[in-house]
C-alpha cells in the first residue's frame, strides 16, 4: 500500500453529555477543556472508540460513547417538536440526509437537523440512507454466493465484501468477467455488542490505517466501512506487540468488525477504495 493519508471525515456531532476534550486517547490524559452538553464539534477524525474533534478552535479527543450517532433518512421526513404524530412540524427532512442521533425515546429519535432540534419516527432512519427492504435478504445468511448474485450486487471495484452479523461471518469476493461473483474468502469475524451494535446497510471503502487505538489496546490492518466503523485485526497490547484478545465469532466490539490478523491484512492491503460493502 502507498503511504496512508487521513481521510477527513468534515462531519458534525453533538455531545450528550458534560464532556472532556483531551490531549490524547486516554481516559486518564490531561484535559483541554470541558465541553457542555448538547455542544456542536466538528469531527476532524474517527475512530472506535475515540474521535479527534475540534471545539472553540481546540483540537483534541473525546471518547466516542459521549457523541451524538450519525443517522440517514431514507424518505421525506418530518421533524417534529415532540415524539408524536400529532406534535407541530418543525421542518421536513429530504431524503439520504444526515441527521445526529441524542437519545431514543420509544420509536422516536431525539435529533439535530440544521441546528434544529426536535424527533423522528424512528423507522424512518438507517445508517445508509436507504429503505429497509433494499435487497431479497432470503439467502443472506444460508448461501451468501447466492445473495449476491440474485440480487446483482455492483460495486465500483473487482470486489465486494459482505458480513453477515447474525453468523459473525465475513465474505470477500471476486468479479468474475460476465460480472457475476465468485467467492475468495469466508471468515469468522467479531461485530458490536448488543449496546454498540455494528452498522447495517450499504456502505463503500473509504480509506485506511495501519493501526489505531490508545493506551490500552492496539488494532492492526484497519479499512475504514464509515466513520468509526473499521474492518481491523484482533486486539493487541497497546504497543502492537502481543495479542491481548483473539476471541472471533462474538458480539463484543465497540461497533468495528474484527478479524484474524492475516485476513484483516489481507483486506487492507487488496481491497480498494469504493469497493461495495453489504453488512446486515
């Protein structure tokens, strides 16, 4: 691979909550400032746990669960100023917009729009922009070879990756010349736990890194799925030099997709920028 450089993310969050804006990250580096609830920061990087963001024109870290979650409409959507149908609009949401997630209350979800706050009917939400019903899933979980290829799957690239989080299984495949797919690899993967669940949709490669983490963990091989969310290697000590957590086929990451180290390599040193990813 050519040298990395930092993808950019230009994207905006809001804190939840009282927030330390630290040197380093670290829970237990010096503290830049405080930042009051419900404060907008621009994100300058992201990663699992930790996002780089600038406040007041001070740059530093905030750990991830104090941040806002980024959301996608998928249709026209009504903001309105209380988690009812029958609450005032405040303004209407076009579709494939960004919108920052504050809590969830029921099936509505408490958002920021435009420097607007108000709530969502929660349905009308997902972490790509598209509708729920999207692809003929019946095959995703049984024959994934048979998903992709029904369903005519395209990508910009000569693959595609899929994971599938009810198995913990990662697939990585290979255009074929007539445009059909055919299979190279299949992997148990780690995914999000229950309370950081990993993202669903489609979403496309968007850069790289060769590793990130903080003063207690190490990740390797790291291919960015969308903001935070990162396909990457099994955890190591926070100097990369011995594998503190290999466990595979579980529900325990903060959100990313782990995998073995040779298979997470793998991804980051073949699998371009704009390659198609499919997580359901």
């Amino acid at each position: 691979m050519g040298k990395y450089k930092r993808q950019q993310q230009n994207s905006e969050k809001y804190t939840l909550a009282n927030t330390n804006l630290r040197e380093e990250k670290s829970t237990s580096s010096n503290i830049i400032t405080v930042i009051p609830i419900g404060s907008k920061v621009q994100v300058i990087d992201a990663e699992e746990d930790w996002y780089e963001v600038s406040y007041n024109g001070q740059k530093g870290y905030v750990y991830s669960d104090y941040l806002s979650k980024t959301k996608y409409t998928w249709t026209d959507v009504t903001l309105r100023s209380y988690p009812s149908a029958e609450s005032n609009p405040v303004t209407t949401i076009p579709p494939k917009s960004i919108v920052q997630v504050l809590y969830v209350n029921g099936d509505w979800s408490n958002v920021m729009y435009d420097n607007q706050e108000g709530y969502i009917f929660s349905y009308f939400l997902s972490d790509d922009g598209n509708p729920p019903e999207g692809y003929d899933f019946k095959y995703f979980y049984t024959d994934m070879t048979k998903f992709v290829n029904d369903n005519q799957i395209k990508s910009p690239t000569i693959n595609l990756i899929t994971t599938d989080l009810e198995n913990k299984l990662t697939y990585v495949f290979e255009k074929n010349n007539d445009g059909s797919w055919n299979l190279l690899h299949k992997w148990s993967c780690t995914i999000g736990k229950p309370s950081t669940p990993t993202i669903k949709g489609t979403f496309y490669v968007s850069g790289r890194k060769p590793y990130f983490g903080s003063d207690t963990y190490r990740v390797k091989y790291a291919t960015r799925i969308r903001g935070g969310y990162y396909y990457h290697s099994i955890l190591f000590n926070s100097e990369g030099t011995e594998i503190i957590d290999d466990r595979l086929g579980m529900a325990l990451s903060h959100g990313c997709v782990r995998l073995a180290v040779d298979n997470a390599q793998w991804i980051y040193d073949n699998v371009l920028d704009k390659t198609t990813i499919i997580i359901n």
